[in-house]
C-alpha cells in the first residue's frame, strides 16, 4: 500500500520529451508582451497546435481565461481536477460555464485504488490530522491527475497572478515548466483583482456563487472556509496548517529553488 501512496519526487516528474521547446520561451515571453489576454492565447495555440491545455479551478482568474479561450474559439483543451470534493457550486459553476460557451470541460479524477488505500490508511478526513496525510491527499487527488493530463502537452495555461502572495510576486507571463518539460502561460499574471472584477462585470462572466459567500481562493470543500474582509486571500485554505506549509503542489516556482509559487 505505502508504495501508492508514499511521495516520490522521481513517480511525479515527467522525463523532458520535448527538446527545443524550453528555447522558445523568451521568444514567446516578448511575443505575447503588451498583448491582450485573447490575441496572446490565440497565438499561443497558433504555435502549438493541439498541444495547449488549460486547467481551470474556476477561480475568478480562470473564468476570466476560460471567457477568452471559449467566446474566440481558441483550440485549447479546458479541464479541471476533480478530487471528488468539490463544492457543489464549484460543479454548478463547471456546468454553468459548459452551457454559457458551449464547451466541454474535462473533469479529470484520481485513480480511484489510489483514493481507497489512502483513506484505508488515513481516514476519510485523514488529511486534517498531519500536514503528511494531508500532502499525501493532495498528492494522490490532485498532483498525480495533473501531472497525467499534462503528459505530452507543450503548454500549459494557469490562472496564477503576483497578487497572490509573496510567492508568486516574481511569476511570468511565459516560463519552463521544469517539472512537467512544458511551457507555462500565465496570461493574468500581472492583472489586478480590480481588473478582473472589472473584465467579468463587462463581459458577464459567469462565477463560482461562493465568492459572493466570502470565499476567495477555493479549493476542496473541507479544507476551504471564507475569509474576513482584510485576512490574506489564501487564508481560507488549510487554515489549521503552518503559513509556509499550505501549497499543494500544483505550481512549483522555478525561480523559488522549485518551492511552491
Ligand atoms: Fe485532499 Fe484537502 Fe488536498 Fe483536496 S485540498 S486533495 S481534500 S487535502
């Protein structure tokens, strides 16, 4: 059992396939510099035919980006890593977002004998009890799924943004994506929440109904809880958890030592 589950850095890195590709990111970086989030997109999936892929947890940002992709046609493939807790109004907003564009969002899940040794070892809410089991869920419902689904893609689009956090406050538009040997885009890196909520109000975005509930950054439905006006936009995840310790995995900054972004 514990050789599902254990973590292995080696069982999550994906071996560099794709040789020329890190060269091109500059080149992309002063391509797409200055323009807007759909011309950058579509020259994006003009480069890389068939080979861009977005993975929206339908966060503002990735509303936001999903809006751009879906009302212009851009050819690149929308899904989303269903770890089987999600809030309902996460999987309202999915279908809310499938009818409004008339796109299909993958909901990409774990394997489900990893998910069953994991709670046979740790407990159904096992992840509360040691920030390791909670790593190790993380793990297993989301990193693993992503890291599959990005497998031979040569982009992968992001909602990061520098707001964020301290973390992310060096994040690129364009950069190597060591980890997964791809180029990562992160077309609302530099948007202000107020440019966001502005692009959404103009173009009637559709958005996950917890915002409106004090929710702002929204992962599972048991390790998310609103925030007050004021606290940090992450506080709300992991809230029992060490400040330093509540990333999952996901997106791992390169400029950071490899460190969460
Ligand atoms: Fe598991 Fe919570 Fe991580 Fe979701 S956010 S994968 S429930 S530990």
């Amino acid at each position: 059992m514990d050789n599902i589950i254990q973590l292995k850095q080696d069982q999550i890195t994906i071996p560099y396939q794709n040789g020329g590709l890190k060269e091109l990111v500059s080149a992309l970086a002063e391509q797409t510099e200055g323009l807007g989030i759909d011309e950058a997109l579509t020259l994006l999936a003009a480069r890389f035919p068939g080979q861009v892929t977005f993975s929206t947890s339908f966060s503002i940002e990735d509303q936001v980006i999903t809006h751009a992709i879906a009302s212009r046609d851009i050819p690149i493939t929308l899904f989303t890593l269903d770890t089987g807790r999600l809030f309902p109004e996460v999987l309202e907003t999915v279908e809310l977002s499938e009818l409004r564009y008339g796109v299909r969002i993958r909901l990409v899940a774990p394997e489900a004998a990893e998910v069953e040794q994991l709670v046979a070892r740790d407990g159904v809410y096992g992840f509360r009890h040691a920030v390791e089991n909670r790593k190790a869920c993380c793990e297993i419902r989301k990193v693993r799924p992503l890291n599959r689904e990005l497998k031979g893609a040569q982009g992968w689009i992001s909602g990061l943004r520098r707001e964020h956090s301290d973390e992310r406050a060096d994040v690129k538009l364009a950069a190597w994506d060591e980890a997964h040997a791809l180029i990562k885009v992160n077309p609302v890196a530099d948007w202000s929440t107020q440019d966001l909520t502005a692009y959404i109000a103009a173009n009637n975005v559709p958005v996950n109904p917890l915002h409106a509930r004090g929710f702002v950054s929204i992962g599972c439905a048991p390790c998310t809880r609103a925030i007050q006006p004021g606290e940090h936009p992450r506080a709300g995840r992991w809230w029992w958890e060490n400040e330093e310790k509540k990333e999952c995995g996901l997106h791992m900054n390169p400029n950071r030592g490899g460190k969460a972004a």
